[in-house]
C-alpha cells in the first residue's frame, strides 16, 4: 500500500514510534497467550504486557556496584533505538517502508542484531556471575545463527536481485512465493528469529535454571522494561521481515495481519514443543546443518541465476 | 571480568536463593567456560531440630510431627514412624489396615514420581512436559483427597492402624483414575525415551556407574537406575508387600533417561499394585488397641519412600515420649552422586542432573559442623545452644 506520510508523523506515531511499541506489546501478549494454551496454561490477559512495562517503568532501578554507570544507562536505549530504527526499514504494517535505499537489508539485519550486542554488553558490564555467563552465551549464540539468518534473508535477495526490503517485498507478492521456492531459507529464517529472539528452545541465554535471568540478572525497573520492549519490537519486525520475504510479500494491512499471525502461531508452536537446547548444543545445530543448508541453498540459487538464463539459448544449441 | 585477569577458578554459586531450587541448598561449580570443574553441596538452610522436638512429645503427639517431616512423602514418613512404634509396643496392624497404608503410599509415590517428571522436565527448559505431567498429577491429588481428605499430609495413620476406609465408591474412583494415569504415562514414557531435544539434555548425563552408586551408598530410583537393585518393598517387606509384592525396576544406562524409565516404571508398577489392592483388599478391622506407654527398648523401622529408603531409629525408655528418635531421609544418600557425577559436565546440565537424584532439602537438613582444620571437637549441648544463640543474634 502506497501512502505517504508525513516524516514527523512516520517517526513518532506511525508506522514508527508509539504503535510500533503497542503492536510489541501486542504480538508479545499474543505469543504469550498462544504459548500458555498450547502448554495447557490459562495465559495472561490482554492487557498485562503493557501492565508489566508501566509497572517496570514505575519501580526504582538498582545500579549495582562494580558497573560503568554510563554504559549500563545507555545500552538499554540503545538496544530499543536500533530496534525502532530498524523498524523505518521494514515494510510495517503492510506500508511502504518510510525510508529506503537501495542495500537497506543489511543495515536492518545489523541494527537488529544491535540487541543482542547490547545485552552481551550490559551482562558483561556487570560483576555477577549469572550475567557473565549469560553474555557469553549471548553472544556465543549471536555468531552462531546471525549468519544462517544473513543468508536465509539473502535467499530471496538474491533471487530478486535487490538488496532493498521494499523492492523485495512489492517483487515477493508477484512471484511464486519463497517460502515453496526457498523451503530450507524459511526454516532457517524462522529459528533464527526464534535464536535472535532468545525464545525457547533457544533461550540458553537467560535459562532461569541454570543462570537466573542470564546477562539482564542485575537490570531492574526502567532498564528491564526498554529491554522487554525492544525484543517485543523485534518480534514485530522479525515477523513482518519473514513475511514480507517469504510469504508472498505485504500488499495491505490485512496481509500483514494474517501472514504474521499465522508465522507467529508456527513460532509458539515451536517453543512449547521442545526442550531448551544448551549452547553448545544451538551452536552445533547451526553451524553443522543450519548453515551448511541453507550455503547449499544459496548455491542453488546462484547456480540458477546464472544457468536459468542460458537454458533457452542452450536448447536453441 | 575482574575474575578473568586472575587464573583464580571462577565459581558459579546456586542457592540458597535460586529459581532452580524451590527450597533452600548452596552448590558452588567451579567452570571453565561452560565446563563444571568442581562441585560442593552445603545443606542445612532448613535445619528445623524436628528430632529434638519429638524428645518433648508424646509418642501420639509425634505421629503428627513426623508426618511434616516432608512436604511431599508424608504418608511413608507417619507410617516409618508408625511401624517403628507398633514392633516396640509388639502389636500387629490388622491386614485391612496394612492393605491401605501400602494403597496410599503408592499413591503417595505416583504424585511424587509425576511431580518429579515435571520438575525435571522444567530444569531442563520443557516447560510442556512439566505443565502436562502437572496436570495430570490432579488425578491423584484428587483421589487423595477424596480418600483422606487431604492433598498433602493425609494423615491416614494412627499408631495401630489406620483412620480411613476404602468404600465400593473410592475403589471405582481409584480404577477409573489408575486407568486415565496409565494412558498418560505411556505418553510420556515415550516423549522422554522418544524427544531427540529432551535426549539430548538425559542421555548420557550423569551417568553413574553400579559400582560408583554402591560406594556412594545411592538409594531409591537414583540406585536403580544405576542397576542396584535395591528396594525396600522387595528387600524387607512392611505392610502389605508380602501379600501385594512390587516388581523392582532397574536399569543399566545409569544416566539422567536411565532415572527418567526406571521412575516411569516404577508408574507402572503402583498402577498394577493399586488396582490389585483395591481388588482384592481383605476386610475387617482398621485398628489395634496399642499403649500409651511403649516399653523399654529400640527399634528400627525402613520403608521405600518415593526417593529411596526412609530409615527410622526409635529408642524407648518405657515412658509415654520417646528417648531418641533418629531420621535419615533418602535424599542424604543421594547427594554424594550428585558431586561426583557433576565434573566434567556442561553447567547447563547441572539443574537436571540436581534435580535427578529427586533431592527433597527440608527432610534431610540437619545441623553439619565442617572442621576445616584438624582439631575435631565435640560438642555439648551447652556449646551448641550458645551457638544457635549466637549464630541467630
């Protein structure tokens, strides 16, 4: 849908800044929800997303000792500013993206990879031992699935031959959509979401068993809270990016609806199914099947690109 | 990183305030990396001087007592107690009596075995499984209450007996729950034997070979599934076991799935004993007249509680209250395997491999006096009143 709006407008109040945090909160409360029935919970209700942000916000933060006292204020902000920013690129809502240029996909998979950089360093920035070894994991599970992830969103890239997120969102609805023509790109991109994301079976990062809250252990109040939201952000776009890519592209609002719930429903269904994996257990699965899939994958499609072309001209012989 | 300029070990320390331990206990793992290089257990947060308490009690009045020894196994400690009591006064329960207390103790043992599947499903990040098997642990919650009319401590026992009935209502009641359990059961024998994520986490986790588990004197499922088979129900049989035996499980794996099976047979295996007790209970009487006044003497008393063997030892001067009573609950014998299965292992299996030995901290605290140096002292009463005094002031 081609609408523009104004750039203050797109900035603050939509497709950016303040629906794009209730549309977090929202798709959080809505995994939450599907996660609780699947594992045959009651759930949260509607409003209690935003009810724990206003509480977090509310509740006075300990700065522990031992911390650099600039860093540990200003990597929370920084997380939910590259999230936010993130979000100009990505076609929200089924819009027009507000800003583009051409490449734009790697500045996004980069601002959004800015998160979890941002949480490695607040655990590593803090004394606690639950923090450290959260932000090793953190970070260990970054360098696993960020490039897998890279090349599973580069699958249809590629194959389009743009590095722009509009021109491969407006170019994916009239194409066979990716996700037949790129099965192994889909799934790739999907668990790497749910690694990015730290969600289960992936959340070795902050396994309450074992490491408390993982490298957020010593955030409180208004730090926590702009960490819950950036990742419930993130959720957000990770879903319109995957759609947007591999499921035929998002032509309206009803499109983004539908597509992203139906992929976030794929995704609960995946976190209630299994046990968490450890880290080195993610870091094998990653790097032993999930990139060597979807390299193949990418093979494939170059292979493609450059034999498909000289199929007519060879059957001419 | 201050630790890391320093080749000192860094030390991960869990509890006594952890989500991973609903109760009270300090482990500290030295790790590199993700390796646990060393483990030690400290326990004595809940050190509650229970066995102090039955000294100023009536032997009545400590049946009450030793039934809130443990949260989850009430029913074996009242009847450990009960039994210890009956063979000093010399007094045998009436069968119908014998008949019941087995019923409710492996109806007790299906609650704790299900609560411990979820339990352990939930250190290992399946929250499914422990939501699932939670639920389905209702069942017998419910059939426990129904019988008792609690969920938790039942007190079913009287010293000489019992104090409920199992009527044509209850039986069908148990048949119909033993059924439904059973089915489910099944299903989840097959997702921890079946689930590759859920393999990945047990299988050869802990492992624990018999003679290691003989030395370090395991017990209960723990032992089992290490392959010693060991269980007091077959062993020395109390109650109705000689009329209604059990079957010992074990297993030769000796690692976390093999704990997961043999706790899973073991299901099994109360389901068949239930609806057998419930078919062919012998009728007559629930109680004994027993005295007030037990006479001179000891005695000890075991039963397999659901974690492994419950020891008693009662000491009777020939007054209404008891000269010693002595408590050593299964899960003190399983900590040892706990420290040495832990080396070697990723830190993230630590949770599973704590919960697999089923640990229970309230009942098996007591008071430990670590002497770092060689000067072992004892201590009187008096010193250790000063202490207390001291250590809580």
């Amino acid at each position: 849908m081609n609408i523009s709006i104004n750039p203050i407008v797109s900035l603050l109040i939509f497709p950016g800044g303040l629906v794009l945090l209730l549309s977090g909160l929202a798709y959080e409360f809505v995994d939450r929800k599907l996660v609780a029935r699947f594992q045959n919970r009651i759930g949260p209700r509607w409003f209690q997303p935003l009810a724990d942000l206003i509480k977090l916000l509310a509740k006075e933060e300990i700065m522990p000792t031992g911390v650099v006292k600039g860093l540990f204020i200003f990597l929370p902000i920084v997380a939910v500013t590259a999230i936010l920013t993130a979000a100009l690129y990505v076609p929200m809502f089924g819009f027009k993206p507000a800003f583009s240029f051409s490449g734009d996909l790697v500045v996004t998979v980069y601002l959004l990879s800015l998160m979890t950089l941002c949480t490695g360093l607040a655990g590593a920035n803090t004394e606690d031992r639950f923090s450290l070894m959260g932000a090793t994991r953190a970070l260990t599970q970054m360098f696993s699935y960020e490039a897998p992830f890279l090349l599973a969103l580069l699958g249809p890239a590629i194959a389009l031959g743009t590095w722009n997120i509009g021109q491969i969102n407006s170019a994916a609805g009239h194409n066979l959509w990716f996700i037949l023509a790129q099965p192994f790109g889909f799934i790739a991109a999907v668990i790497g979401l749910m690694g990015k994301l730290e969600l289960p079976p992936f959340d070795a990062p902050e396994a309450e068993t074992e490491i408390v809250a993982g490298a957020l252990t010593e955030y409180s109040g208004r730090g926590l809270a702009l960490f819950h939201l950036g990742r419930d952000i993130e959720l957000v776009i990770g879903l319109t990016l995957i759609s947007s890519f591999y499921l035929g592209g998002l032509g309206s609002p009803l499109d983004f609806l539908w597509k992203t719930l139906i992929l976030l429903l794929v995704t609960a269904g995946l976190q209630s199914l299994f046990a968490r994996l450890r880290i080195d257990q993610t870091v094998g699965l990653w790097w032993r099947v999930g990139s060597i899939v979807v390299l193949l994958q990418l093979l494939a499609i170059i292979i493609g690109k450059v034999v498909g072309p000289l199929i007519p001209f060879l059957a001419r012989g | 990183m201050g630790s890391e300029k320093k080749p000192e070990k860094f030390v991960v320390s869990i509890g006594p305030q952890h989500p991973a331990l609903k109760e009270p206990g300090h482990f500290e793992f030295g790790v590199e990396g993700e390796v646990v290089t060393s483990a030690t257990a400290r326990l004595g947060f809940v050190h509650r001087g229970m066995e102090k308490g039955t000294e100023s009690r009536t032997w009545v009045q400590n049946l009450y007592l030793m039934e809130r020894v443990c949260g989850i196994c009430s029913h074996v400690h009242a009847m450990a107690y009960a039994q210890g009591v009956e063979k000093l006064a010399n007094v045998q329960v009436p069968p119908r009596a014998a008949a019941i207390r087995e019923l409710i103790a492996e109806l007790e043992r299906i609650h704790s075995h299900l609560l411990w599947l979820g339990v352990a499903a939930h250190e290992g990040g399946f929250d499914t499984l422990f939501m699932y098997s939670w639920r389905d642990r209702e069942t017998v919650m419910d059939l426990l209450e129904a019988i008792t009319g609690n969920r938790v401590n039942y007190s079913a026992n009287v010293l000489g007996g019992v104090k409920i009935d199992i009527d044509e209502a209850k039986s069908a009641a148990l048949l119909k729950g033993m059924d439904f359990l059973e089915k489910r059961t099944q299903h989840y024998m097959r997702v921890v034997t079946e689930d590759e994520t859920f393999l990945g986490r047990t299988r050869r986790i802990g492992t624990m070979s018999p003679e290691l588990a003989l030395r370090l004197g395991s017990v209960g499922p723990t032992g089992r599934a290490s392959g010693v088979p060991y269980d007091v129900r077959v062993d020395a049989p109390y109650a109705a076991y000689n009329e209604f035996p059990v079957k010992v499980v074990t297993d030769t794996a000796g690692d976390l799935e093999a704990r997961f099976v043999v706790r899973i047979k073991e299901l099994y295996e109360s389901f068949r004993v239930i609806r057998e007790l419930v078919d062919h209970m012998a009728a007559g009487e629930l109680t004994t007249r027993i005295p007030r006044r037990m006479p001179e003497g000891e005695v000890v008393s075991r039963v397999e509680a659901p974690r492994g063997e419950l020891f008693y030892f009662l000491k009777s001067n020939g007054s209404d209250m008891p000269e010693r009573i002595k408590v050593r609950t299964p899960s003190l014998c399983n900590w040892g395997s706990i420290l040495a299965t832990a080396v070697g292992h990723k830190l993230a299996d630590m949770p599973m491999i704590l919960a697999g030995i089923d640990p229970c901290f309230s009942c098996n605290d007591r008071m430990v006096l670590v002497n770092r140096g060689n000067n072992l002292s004892t201590w009187s009463w008096e010193d250790l009143r000063q202490h207390g005094i001291e250590y809580y002031k």
